[in-house]
C-alpha cells in the first residue's frame, strides 16, 4: 500500500485514510483507544446520519450490528477502552453480556458526541477484523477438464523429472478441483456481515461488472511458472502466470474495483497496491503434518513468509521452502491451457463442495 495513495475507509458519510503504521505520511488521530493507522480527513458535523442516530427523551441513540468476537476489542483491557470513550464523548456505550450476540447501544445527551463515539467503534471493529483468520474469499473457479488435466499431468511430471530435490512432495501440490483466481480475503463472523457481503457483491455486479463487461467472455491463457519471493532454491509458492491472449485486462480491472469496493467497505484487507491475478499451483501451506491433517487449506492472504495474521494469535510452525530452481529450468513455459471465465464465488475457507471445489455462500454469473 502506497503512502501516497492510502487506502480509504468509508463509515456512513465520512471517510478515513488508512496508512501503514509507522510510515512517514501518517496522521494519527487523538484518540489512544483508535487504531494508529486510521486518520479522519471528512469531518463535517452536517453529515452526521439523522437515520442512524435517532432523537430520545432524554437525548439521542445509536445502535450497531457488531458480531461478539470484537467486543473485547471495544471493552479493552479492564474496560478502559470502552471507559475512554464514554468519556471523551459523555456518552455510554451498552455491549452485550460475555457469550451473548446483540447490538451494541450508544446512548448520550448530545447527537455529536453520539455521533463520535459511534465512528470511533466502528474503526475499532475494522482493525479487529484485520487480526482476525479470515473465513471467506472472493474467487474466480479454474473448472475446466483439460486444465485440470494439465495439473495433474504437471504434479506427475515434477514429481518424476525432479525427484530427490528438497522439500518436494505430492502434499504440497494444489488440488486441481481447487484451482482459482483469488481477488482477496474477508472476515465475516455472523449472518449480518455474510448478508453485507453478498449484498455489496451483488451491488458491484450491476454498478461495475455488467458495464465493464458487457456481454463479452472473458478468456485467460495459463502460462508459466513464476515465485513469491527471490530465491527460487527456497520457495513457497509456485504460481502459474495469467495473461489475456485477446489483449483485454477487464478481469483485472474487475478484481481491482472489487477489491477497493469491499475494502472501502471495511471487509478486505488490500496488501498490495493491485490485485496480482495468478494460480497457485505449489504451495508448502498445503503441507500436511504428521496427523495428515493440512495446516491451512489455502495461501491466500499469506503469499509471503509473514503468516501471522493467518492464524490469528496462534504460532504457525515454521514453512519448509521447497527447490524450484529445476522445475523453472524445465517446466518454466508449462502450458496448461486456455479457459473462459464463467463464475466468481463469494468462497467459504475450509470447505469443499459436492463438485469438489470451495462451497460457494454466492455466486455471479460472468457469461
């Protein structure tokens, strides 16, 4: 993420940018409690929402849809948090019971401070959200027989032509019933932010699919091999190259409006600054531990070494990179075939469908 073009947060009618902690262009806001990588820059008190924050006796409510995993995160270490911004605000913030859902009521007797205490929750729910594992993701199914065929054929071949390299292993193949384009990851903890998720899909399919796409088929070319990081004597992941034989990159821009709109929203984290189409092919993620149970079903979000945000608090065990050097030196221009463009699932993570792939909690028809 550019400091330059930061990515911006949108909550109700104000926006926030989001910088990366500790970069040189960051603005932090006044409040400790606040994420230090969110800065406010529309402020007016003429947009504060007369739908959300409604008039009472006794002065004015609010009320928010917050799954319970991100109480803690507002309630903070002895309530100081919570404590902290009832203050600053003079307002009191109503969460339910430990092991209980329910909306969180923020209730004051002036509508800014309402106002005010209510965006500064919200924030504080969309950096939780970046700490959480991430449940589902937004993908485009690679179905086709022959590719899938391909894959196969390529496990087979590497696996032959390469043997005794280190760290090589039929676990660490991809599934080809699983192969896919991944535009990026969600974390959606209850009904309601499933409901958001599918809705805002489907608001992108009508304001910028259908217009972008216009009726055409979308064909991709997978191509060739390349690697996540610079060594390709240590890799974790090997990838097979997208490209566009009729010269049209609509799919990419597709991915990249989708992935600022839900990131916009607060439901994706966006690590680069475009989305990078590609097809993971061999991943050491897929690794399988001594039990045979695989430590995580999918490399998405984690395409670097960092995999600290996949799995939450817990400490993953370390990677075992893999050689590539002499699968790039033989297979480097593998073709596995061309393929039209048929779906993009909203994918649950840690699922398998009847047809084999991720089951779908949505699906756009692209053709």
């Amino acid at each position: 993420m550019e400091v330059l073009q930061p990515t911006i947060i949108c909550i109700g009618n104000r926006r926030y940018r989001k910088y990366p902690i500790g970069s040189p262009g960051e603005v932090k806001v006044a409040h400790d409690e606040l994420p230090e990588d969110y800065s406010e820059y529309m402020d007016d008190d003429d947009d504060i929402d007369n739908n959300i924050i409604v008039a009472t006796e006794t002065g004015f409510e609010t009320s928010l849809d917050v799954a319970s995993e991100y109480f803690k995160y507002i309630i903070g270490k002895k309530g100081d948090t919570r404590n902290r911004i009832e203050m600053d605000t003079r307002t009191q913030i109503r969460i339910p019971r430990r092991g209980q859902e329910g909306k969180i009521v923020i209730v004051g007797r002036d509508k800014k401070g309402v106002n005010s205490a209510r965006t500064r929750v919200e924030l504080l729910v969309i950096s939780a959200r970046q700490k959480q594992p991430f449940t589902h993701f937004l993908s485009i199914p690679i179905t086709d027989e022959n590719i899938q065929v391909k894959i196969d054929d390529f496990k087979t071949d590497v696996l032959r032509e390469c043997f005794g390299d280190r760290g090589h292993d039929p676990s660490i193949f991809q599934n080809p019933l699983k192969l896919h384009l991944t535009i990026g990851t969600l974390v959606l903890l209850n009904d309601l932010e499933i409901e958001s998720a599918v809705k805002l899909l489907h608001q992108c399919h009508e304001d910028v699919i259908k217009p972008l796409l216009r009726d055409q088929p979308i064909r991709c070319h997978f191509v060739g091999l390349e690697y996540m990081n610079d060594d390709p004597g240590a890799v974790d992941v090997l990838y097979i190259k997208v490209t566009f034989p009729d010269d049209n990159d609509v799919l990419e821009i597709i991915c990249n409006q989708l992935a600022e709109k839900f990131m916009s929203a607060g439901l994706m984290q966006k690590d680069y600054d475009r989305v990078k189409l590609h097809a993971t092919v061999m991943n050491t993620l897929f690794r399988k531990e001594p039990s045979g149970v695989v430590r995580a079903s999918e490399q998405y979000q984690s395409q670097v070494r960092n995999t600290s945000r996949s799995e939450g608090s817990q400490r993953s065990a370390p990677r075992e990179s893999f050689d590539a050097r002499q699968i790039l030196r033989k297979f480097g221009n593998y073709d596995f075939g061309l393929y039209n463009v048929k779906e993009l699932h909203l994918s649950q993570r840690y699922s398998t469908g009847s047809n084999g792939y991720y089951s779908a909690t949505e699906i756009l028809n692209l053709c």
